[in-house]
C-alpha cells in the first residue's frame, strides 16, 4: 500500500516540475522578447541617424540653411510613403 502512495507521488512531482518548467520558459520567452524589441528599437534609430547624417552632411555643403535641410529631408521622407 505504502508503494502505491509513493508511485502517485512520483507522478505528481514530475507534473509539477513540468508545469513550472513550462511556465517559467514562457515568462523567460516574454522577458527575450521585451529585450529584442528594446534593440530592435535603438537599431532603428541607430540606422536612421545613419542614413540622415549623409543627407545633412550634403545640404551643408550646399550651403543650406539647418531647417531648409531638414525640410527637405521631411519631404523625401514623406514622398517615400505615398
């Protein structure tokens, strides 16, 4: 009779332990999820400082005042989407 109890509390401790296994894996996937998203987001603004820095460099060159470069980058940029 005593093996019987000790079968079933076998069987509990390995259901046990797989629910929490699997409980922790989904807030450990939660957690790496929030972190790529968090470099997904410094990525982006990392490339679009990029690509903004060639087209400021050459309306300095053109001799163009800051705000007339920066309106003419918001137009391409917005002609881009339409």
């Amino acid at each position: 009779m005593n093996s019987g109890y000790a079968r079933w509390r076998f069987v509990l401790i390995v259901l046990l332990t797989t629910t929490v296994g699997l409980y922790l894996s989904g807030w450990l996937f939660g957690a790496l999820k929030a972190v790529g998203d968090i470099l997904t987001l410094y990525f982006t603004a990392w490339l679009l400082q990029f690509l903004r820095h060639g087209c400021y460099n050459s309306c300095s060159r053109l001799s163009l005042t800051p705000w007339r470069g920066v309106a003419s980058h918001a137009s391409l940029v917005f002609r881009s989407f339409m």
